[in-house]
C-alpha cells in the first residue's frame, strides 16, 4: 500500500470519531426523509382508499383519466360509471376523486 493510502485505514489520534458522526447525521437525514416524505404519503394514500371504500351509487366520481361522471352500478372492486350518455366500467383503484362529497359540503 501507498504512504498516501495509509491514512484511510490508520485510526487518527485525535478525534477518531468521523465515522460516528458520518452515521449519525445519515441517520438523521433517514429521519427528515421519513417525517417530511414518506409518512405524510402513507397517510394519504391510508385516507384516500378509506373515501374509496365510502362510495356508493350516485356519487359523481373523477377518474385517473380525467372522466367526471356518475356511479350507476358497483360490484366488489369495479365500478359502472355514467358519464355523456354512455356506461364505462372502471375499477375502483382508478378513481380519483369523489367530487359529490365536495358539492355537499358548501
């Protein structure tokens, strides 16, 4: 091995902890990444298939595809949705909204 080398592999005699404080601040930054990103959309995506779970016939439904229309006929996870005259059916993970609870509320 190089002289230069050494250094990375001797244990310094001052300090000596840069090891510890390079673990500590990436456990640190593991925490900020889970308090501010990662727990926030568990908890979004927790109430967003609670609402799914809460529609019923008659409710108007936007899709992931950008289609507001009416649900006319549910099953377990499909939904028969009414929108400009005709009948899509579309599974109940790819709506987005449910815009009736919006018009309720004001």
């Amino acid at each position: 091995m190089t002289p230069d080398l050494l250094f990375l592999f001797a244990p310094s005699g001052q300090g000596g902890g840069g090891m510890t404080i390079f673990f500590v601040q990436m456990l640190a930054i593991v925490a900020i990444f889970y308090f501010l990103i990662i727990r926030p959309k568990v908890q979004q995506e927790k109430r967003h298939k609670e609402r799914l779970s809460q529609i019923k016939k008659g409710d108007e439904v936007l899709t992931v595809g950008g289609i507001i229309g009416k649900v006319v006929h549910m099953k377990e996870e499909q939904l028969t949705v009414e929108s400009g005259g005709s009948r899509l059916v579309i599974h109940r993970d790819r709506i987005a909204d449910i815009l009736s609870d919006k018009t309720e509320a004001k």
